[in-house]
C-alpha cells in the first residue's frame, strides 16, 4: 500500500507520466484505486495489518477516522463491533442524533459497492464525508473519513459564506416541485417521513383531474393545480408542510395540532377548494378527495399509508373528507358519509339460479343495493323502472323467458348501454360467446367458477370508469354549450320577438325546446332507425326554438285575431312555413351549417303530418324529416296546454288523449309511444316552468320588452331581401 500526502502537486514528467499510466494499468487488473479525495492508492480487498497502517495515517488529515457497517455499528479493524453497543459506538451519535441518518452514505457504499461523498450540515458547522467501500480480510465494511469544512480547510471565510449560500440555495431546487413551489416527494422522503413527532397528516388528491387534462388540455392541468395549492397555502399556517406526493396528490402535515381541530381544518380546504373558480375554464368544478389521520406515536411514513386509504375511500363518493375521527362516529361504517351519502349504488343481479344470485349478492351486498331478476324480462322491467338509477347489471346468459344476449340487445337498442356498464357472468367460455356479449356492449365477461375478489374489484371498476365517462361526457357537453352560446342567445332573442308579436308569454318555445328534448332522448332509447347522436339531438332542440320564425312577417291583426279565422286569413298563417325556411335558405354564407340545414326543415315541415294531410308540401311518413316530425309533436301539444286569444288551455290529461286519438292530425307511431311513455315527466316538467315564469314575471317590463323588439324587428328587416318585406 502506498500514500501521497505531499500537498504541492507533482511536475508531470514523461518518466512520472509513464510511471502514472503503469499504475493506471495495474489498479485496474488489482482492483486497486486511487481516491481522488484523499490522495490513496488502495485495494477494496486488504487485510487487518494494512487497514490498521492505513486508519493511522489518515487520522493525520481527517478528524474522524472509523469503519462502519452500514447499520450504525462502529466496527474494529477486524470488522466486528467495539465492544458493547452503546450510544457511544453508534456512527450517528457524531451528528448528535438519536436515530441513524435518513441518507446515509455508508449504507449507499456498502450497497453499491462504491465510494461516496456528501456535505452533511450541522449547528457547529458544515462536514465533508467520505465514505468508502472495503473488504478487510473478506469481511465488507465501509472506511469513513470526516472533516469539517471551516476557514482552514479548502475555503477562506468569505468563500465559506458563499459555499453555504450555494448549497442552501441548492437544497431549495432540490426539495421544491417546479411546478407548483411547494415541497417535492424527496423533501417527503428525506425530511419528513421518519419524524414521530405529533402532527396531523392527510392526503389530499384531485378529482378526476385525468379528464381536465384530457378535455381542456395540460395548460388547464398546470392551473387547476396552482389554484388548488393557493386556497391550501392561504388555509395553514407557515409551520405546517405541503407536500406534492404525486401528480394530482398532496400530503400535508400539520404539527402540533389537535384532532377536532385538524379535521375542520380538512374541511375548510374541501370547501374552499368546492367553491374556488379556475381562471379562463369556467366550465371546470374543482374537487378534493381527502383522508386525514392523527399520528398517534407512529412515523409520518407510517400514518401516511392510513390517510391514504380513508382517501381512497372518500374518492368513491367524491368531494368529501374522511378522518378517523369521523370513522368513529358511524357504527359500522368503514368512513363517515352523511345521510345523503349514505345511498348505495344499484347493481342489478340477473340469473335463474337463486344460488348464484345468493354467491354474487353475498360479495358485494356490503357496498351496493342489490335488485334481483330471475329472467330478462324481469331485468328489463328493472331497467324500465329505474333506468339511469342501476349503476350496472351482473347478468347470465342461459336463461328461460328471455337471455342475456336478447337483454343486451334491448339494452343497446334503448341507449341503456351508453349509461349503464354490463357484465356477464357465465359458465360458457366459448369465444363465439365472448365475442357476441361485447359485441352487443357488454363491458366484461367472467367465467364461472369466479373469485369473490375478483368478482367485487371488476364490479367496482366498470362503476368509476362508466362514472368517469359521464363526467367526461358533461365536460364535453358544457364545452359545446358554451362555443354555441352566442349562437342560442341570438336564437332565444328571434324566438321572443316572435313570440311577443304572437301575443304569448315566451313560454311557448321553452316549452317546445324542453318537450323537443324529452322527446328525441326517448325516441333514441327506443329505435336506432334515426341518427340521434347527442349532437343530434341537440342540434334539433337547439333549431327548434326556430321553428315559428316566419311569423315574423304576418299582420298582427291576423295573428292575434281572437275569433275564427277566414280561410284566406288561414291561408296567411300557413305561409308563415314557407317564410322561415325562405329566410333560412337566404343565409347563403351558413346554407353548409348542420343548425341551418335542421331549422330549414323543421321550419317548413313543421305542420306536416304522417298521413299526408298537412302542410305546406303535403309529405307523408318518413318523407318528413324526424327533426320537423318531433317538433311537430311538441308544437300541438304545447298549443293544447297553453292558453291563447283564441281558446282556454285544456289540462295535460285532455290534450294526450287528444293526440293519441288522432284528434290533432296523424303522428308517427313510435312518437306517440314516446308521449305515453313520458307524459307523467312532461307534466311535472311543465308545471315547473308555469311555476318559475310566475315567480319571474312580476318584474317583467311590458314598455322595455316592446322597445326592445321593436328595435330588434329594425335591425332583422333591415337586412331581409325586399321580397320577402312584401310578403
């Protein structure tokens, strides 16, 4: 073994140059190295003798010269403990601490075999340590040299000033999450998890931030979350940690706080959170799922895993905090939910086999209200009942009556399918059978035998991701809401004005656009003979509050006439048809536009009828167009229910019998169903309206409303082709 200790470096000659290469050389076929920190050559493999001769010499440059085992044992030359292990003989009483280091470098050399350094702070100073890895006579240890870092070593005062700057500088980038300015997972990892100091610790996670990203891109990602880390910033105070644990999850740890305290603190952050607005996404609704425990004698590390899984059970419910204090005030819960919470979801089980129904409640009856069908036309009278309110079926295949091929076939055909997850249970496990169930919309399939475990987390995960899908399906929703706005709002104000000149409240074509849309949502759960896609459907009751505009141009004297009209004063009427979808087909800049494609025709083919006896162009059956063909529908009922000039308002009852008996004109059959299917919720929907325009039409200014359609009727004429003025 060889040392250098000579602190001027040495002139390179060719000789020493060659010398230096040979060692090189021969290191490396050895496992010899030379440590650049301390200037020796030495072998990872020595002996007692040559660790003893070597230990003295370096205790000449550094203060601590020790071997350690990785552990906190202080070891002998020999590589076996000092004597009894006591405080003394542990390598971190040095640091004056009571435990072994978070990072220790012994234990990382001793792993990898490797050399390691690191600057370690302490109140007396800063330590250079070096740590590295030995085999003394076979027996793996680690060599550990200590120095303090202070004016007469490496650097002068100034320069140690500005050395610790630096690295205090650099300890902040290396425990702060870029993004977001609060503590990173590593700050977590070493600062924080080992301390078993009391303290409230939660774990605080988005909901279904995937899907802001995923809708309104990562932009809104990165802002969703600067909000949520102020309201919590603005809710603790400077001596409690916020920690970005993960992606969308925060852990935050409150010192010295009491439990009654802790959990409203929890709740205040839910609830602020629930409030707070995203600046430049107006559509997205911010919530938390949180779950909090209380220390109680154990690590950070160790009560993070308990907050971790009350805030997975608070995500099944959403916007809500769960603590074991609150666990503790339900008997029998596994987390608190309030009254409204305590609800369980519906799962219809669907078996001729009264054992299998019993095996399949008996998982997951805990968790979920349980509906049982022996047969398909039972589940199917289920999903006629409940519809939207079973939140998935667990349904066999072989059964009498009806199977579950021919129950996902009505399911698909209904539209049930978009909304309600289907799983087959069954004991054939062809791949003819597996194919046609998804086919047919079946979300999963699980072959009998099953596993309990099995059979409850797939039954779970086929609710949240359908529970997820629909959130997705509102975003977009409320995305495509608010692009056409503008558009609904320059509609809504053309329809009033029509309105207004029709001596009507204004209700009509709310009520046309509410009944429009009850209809077509039915129709589209009935038959797939139409294209009724959600744009569809709500591109035709958006147009539908057009369907009248035509009236724009006939005598009020006509149309507010309270007696009976003429025929040729009915002649005048009828033309209000080809008006609007005149005016319609004189927008030649917007003729490729979906909107004005579907109000044409709803416009001129509103006052057809399915026998061919309306008008204007005397269509017949499915020559109309089902957009004209619904609205014609609402149109009559509407003006059966309504009170006008003319005639008194007849009762709900009254005006679907009248339909129904061909009173009002012919309809399409599958309309009519529609109609009997839903006339209870078109009542209770409609008094509802009656109720709120009575509350709201106190303060309705007659002079203000005619002031503004005169001068909406300016503008609209003002642009009109001079034909359509003679009209």
């Amino acid at each position: 073994m060889e040392r250098e200790l000579d602190k001027e470096p040495m002139k390179e000659t060719a000789e020493s140059k060659e010398s230096s290469e040979s060692k090189e050389a021969e290191s490396k076929e050895t496992g010899n190295a030379t440590d650049t920190a301390t200037g020796i050559t030495m072998s990872m493999a020595i002996s007692r003798e040559e660790m003893k001769v070597a230990m003295e010499k370096l205790q000449a440059i550094f203060q601590i010269v020790r071997l350690v085992d990785g552990y906190g044992n202080v070891l002998s030359v020999d590589g076996t403990p000092t004597g009894e292990t006591t405080e003394d003989c542990q390598c971190f009483a040095f640091w004056q601490k009571d435990h072994k280091c978070v990072n220790c470098i012994a234990q990382k050399a001793l792993i990898e075999k490797q050399q390691k350094i690191k600057l370690e702070f302490m109140e007396s100073g800063i330590y250079q340590v070096i740590a590295k890895y030995v085999e003394i006579d076979q027996k793996a240890c680690v060599l550990e040299l200590i120095n303090p870092l202070d004016e007469d070593v490496l650097v002068d005062a100034s320069g140690r000033e500005a050395l610790i700057k630096r690295l205090s500088g650099y300890d902040r980038e290396l425990y702060t999450d870029a993004l977001t300015g609060v503590y990173n997972r590593k700050y977590f990892e070493d600062r924080v998890k080992m301390s078993d100091k009391k303290a409230g610790v939660a774990m605080i996670d988005m909901d279904d931030f995937k899907l802001y990203n995923d809708t309104y891109g990562h932009n809104a990602g990165d802002t969703v979350l600067d909000v949520v880390v102020g309201i919590i910033k603005d809710c603790i105070r400077k001596t409690d940690i916020l920690i970005r644990y993960g992606g969308d999850e925060f852990l935050l740890v409150l010192p010295q706080m009491q439990e009654e305290s802790f959990t409203e603190k929890l709740k205040q952050i839910r609830q602020k959170i629930h409030e707070a607005k995203v600046p430049g996404y107006t559509q997205i609704r911010l919530s938390v799922s949180i779950g909090g425990v209380m220390t109680d004698g154990q690590t950070v590390g160790e009560a993070v895993m308990r907050a971790d899984s009350l805030m997975y059970q608070a995500k099944i419910n959403k916007d809500m905090v769960v603590t074991e204090e609150s666990v503790r005030l339900v008997e029998g819960s596994a987390w608190a939910v309030s009254p409204r919470d305590k609800k369980k979801l519906r799962v219809l089980l669907v078996d001729d086999s009264q054992m299998n129904r019993e095996i399949l409640s008996a998982i997951i009856a805990k968790e979920y209200e349980i509906l049982e069908a022996e047969n398909g036309e039972e589940a199917l009278r289920y999903l006629r009942e409940y519809e939207t309110g079973i939140a998935l079926v667990l349904l066999d295949i072989v059964m009498p009556v009806m199977d579950g091929f021919e129950v996902l076939t009505c399911m698909s055909r209904k539209k049930w399918i978009e909304d309600i997850p289907v799983i087959m249970i069954s004991s054939e496990d062809s791949l003819e059978y597996i194919k046609r169930a998804f086919d047919l919309g079946a979300s999963d399939y699980i072959k009998r035998p099953f596993d309990a475990q099995v059979v409850y987390r797939r039954v779970k995960n086929a609710i949240t991701l359908y529970a997820k899908q629909r959130r997705l399906m509102n975003l977009v929703k409320d995305q495509v809401y608010e692009k056409e706005k503008n558009s609904r709002l320059l509609i809504g104000i053309l329809s009033q004005i029509v309105e207004f000149r029709n001596g009507e409240s204004g209700l009509h074509v709310l009520h046309i656009d509410l009944l429009t849309g009850m209809l077509l949502e039915n129709l589209a759960r009935k038959t797939d003979k139409y294209d009724l896609s959600w744009t569809k459907r709500s591109l035709i009751t958006t147009a539908s509050a057009l369907h009248d505009i035509g009236k724009i141009s006939i005598d009020d004297k006509i149309l507010n006439k309270p007696g009976q009209l003429t025929k040729e004063e009915f002649e005048v009427i009828k033309s209000h048809t080809l008006i609007g979808a005149y005016m319609l087909e004189r927008l030649t800049m917007y003729q490729d536009e979906p909107l004005v494609k579907v109000a044409y025709e709803i416009c001129r083919w509103h006052h057809e009828r399915y026998d061919g006896t309306g008008y204007p162009d005397g269509l017949a059956g499915e020559e109309i167009p089902i957009s004209a063909q619904v609205v014609a529908l609402a149109d009559v009922y509407d003006a059966l229910v309504s009170e006008r000039v003319y005639k008194k308002a007849y009762s709900h009852e009254t005006a679907v019998r009248m339909i129904l008996n061909g009173e009002c004109g012919s309809f399409n059959p599958l309309l009519l169903e529609c109609l009997t299917d839903i006339q209870d919720k078109i009542k209770k929907e409609f008094q509802k309206l009656r109720e709120n325009s009575e509350k709201g039409g106190k303060s309705r200014d007659a002079a203000r409303e005619l002031r503004e359609y005169e001068k909406a009727k300016e503008q609209l004429f003002r642009g009109m082709p001079e034909a359509l003025k003679e009209q």
